[in-house]
C-alpha cells in the first residue's frame, strides 16, 4: 500500500473541534494583552448582508468578523463546527476574558479549551450576543477565528465560489420538502433543491446516497477533505471489492494537533439529490465525531469544502431545513 504524507485539516477540525461539551468549569479572568486594534463603526441591526470572501490555503471560505466592535478578523464560515471558535491572539487583541473550561472534541477524543466571554459576534448586519467561544491558537486555525453554526440558527447563507462572496439573511418562512420533490435539473444551469434536517446543531442532508445505499451526509464547509466512516467504507468495498486495492494511507490533523490514520480512495455512485457526484477522493476514517453522533454503525460522510467546491455556489437555510446547489455551467 502506498503512503504519502499527513493531510492537513487546519480549520474543522474545528469542523470537529466546534463541538463544545455541557459541562463548564469555572475559572478566574484570564489576564490577556489589548494590542488596541482600530475600532470601525459596526453596522446595526440583522437584516443581512453580502461580503466579498476570500480564500485560506485549504480553500475554505472566510469572511470578516467583527468581535465587541474591533475588527474586522478574518474567520472561517464552518458549518461542521456546533460553535464559533476565536483565535488566541484575536482574542487577546481584542480583551476577552476567559471566564471558564469546557471540552473540546477533537479528531480523537475530547480536550479541555478556554471559554471567553464575547458580547457581540457580527457578521454584515447579522449579529449574536452574550457567547461563551473556545479559544485555539490561530497557527493551529489558520485564520483569526471559525463561524459556526451558533450563528446560522434559523438563517439563510449562501457561499458564492463562482462569485467570491458570502451572504447570511433571516430564513424565510417555507414547508418541508418530500425527499426527492424538487431536486432535479430542469436547465443545464438551474438550481437543485434537497430537503435537510437538523442533528446536534448540523445540517443532514436526507436524499443522499453512495453505491446505491442511503446514507447520512453533513455539510462541514471547514473541512479540508471530505470523510466517510468505517461503515461507509464497508458498504463500499462489498459493492466493488478491487478499490480496496488502490487506496493511500495517510492521516488527518485537526486543530488542536491530534491526528488520526485515513487511507484516501474514491467515493463511487455519491448522490445527491438527483446529482451525482462522479467518484471524489475521499478520506476513510472512523473519527471521534463519528462515535459522539452515535453513528459507528451508519454509512456517514462529512461533505468538505473540496466536494462543495464542485458547485458554483451553495445555499445553507437552517431555518427551511434545505440544501440548494447550483451545478457548475455546462460549457458548449
């Protein structure tokens, strides 16, 4: 078997490292440095906005922050994360106080973090008070900070990777969806609608399959790669015995410097709604994630920004529950 070297998931892993425990433990205001950033004028209100993005060394999309009216701080907009996640030295520059520990989990199992108290979290006009966020090395994150999920409950956003831009607005009221009702082509450029759910704070898409077999896929626009589990990967391999012959060992790296074994192949017969997806490489691996969502024994995939990156852009409605993907343009 072939061997190459480590691949990085710099940010998920706040994907994975997002994920913040119940249990706090109290603790004495950290003593941090102010660097004293400029203060720009914040937008006021929720009513949405649209902001040029721009892109990390893994692709992932970022868009600026604002933390208690400093900034803006470039952040990760990572829906595999349940919270959003401050670099230590943005949060130094910016004053938090750390005000308790909680555990994070990472790849492999679950860490103690810092928790700092952040007034205002603010995105556009899109803002969330009154947070409690781990904080992790920015060398680790790759950027200042991730966007979470706690800020795209009951909102509506869309990653433009065509266009290179981000926007988040209120959803708009609307009815669940028949699995499979509206998620077919009527033009080579239109829209495909699939019907999601909501588990532990993550968006599940429901009309997804691999090799002809339903299974759970969530949408970790932090990730670096996509990652299916062990059950996947035997639901795989049953169908079509010779890929287990061609694939890379490897390992995966999160955020908080674990790491864990993968080997890399191809995905065959991914669908999504009425798309199909022609047979991505795919990291295999039964992460931690896996066994904190009860999932060991469900074919699961976690969607990376490598798949996503596949579609023009992506609309994210969390209050709709529903996935909308605009395919890549057929070029004639």
């Amino acid at each position: 078997m072939n061997r190459r070297p480590s691949w990085s998931r710099r940010g998920t892993l706040a994907g994975l490292a997002g994920l913040i425990g119940t249990g706090q433990t109290a603790a004495q205001p950290a003593a941090v440095a102010v660097l004293a950033p400029a203060e720009p004028t914040m937008p006021p209100g929720d009513a949405g906005a649209q902001l040029e993005t721009a892109f990390d060394a893994a692709t992932r999309v970022s868009v600026p922050v604002f933390i208690d009216g400093k900034g803006p701080f470039r952040f990760v907009v990572d829906t595999g994360a349940n919270s959003s996640v401050v670099g230590v030295e943005t949060a130094q520059a910016c004053g938090l106080p750390v005000v308790a520990q909680a555990p994070v989990h990472g790849i492999l199992s679950a860490q103690s973090a810092p928790l700092v108290q952040v007034r205002s979290l603010q995105v556009g006009e899109v803002r969330s008070r009154n947070l409690r966020l781990p904080i992790m090395p920015e060398s680790a994150l790759g950027v200042s900070g991730l966007l979470g999920v706690d800020m795209l409950k009951d909102r509506r956003m869309v990653l433009d990777f065509d266009g290179q831009s981000f926007s988040i607005a209120s959803s708009q009221p609307g009815s669940y969806m028949a699995p499979g009702a509206n998620s077919r082509l009527s033009a080579p450029d239109a829209s495909v609608t699939v019907p999601a759910r909501i588990r532990a704070g993550q968006l599940i898409i429901i009309d997804a399959s691999a090799s002809g077999r339903a299974i759970t896929a969530f949408l970790d626009s932090g990730s670096q790669v996509t990652v299916a589990n062990g059950a996947l990967r035997e639901l795989v391999f049953a169908a079509q015995p010779r890929l287990g012959a061609g694939l890379i060992s490897s390992s995966l790296v999160s955020a908080t410097g674990q790491r864990a074994l993968a080997t890399f192949g191809p995905l065959p017969g991914l669908r999504i709604g009425r798309l199909l997806i022609d047979a991505p490489l795919v990291a295999f691996s039964d992460l931690h994630i896996f066994a904190l969502w009860k999932l060991q024994q469900t074919p699961s995939l976690l969607l990376g920004v490598d798949l996503l990156r596949r579609f023009r852009k992506i609309a994210f409605d969390y209050g709709r529950k529903e996935l909308t993907l605009w395919p890549k343009r057929i070029r004639g």
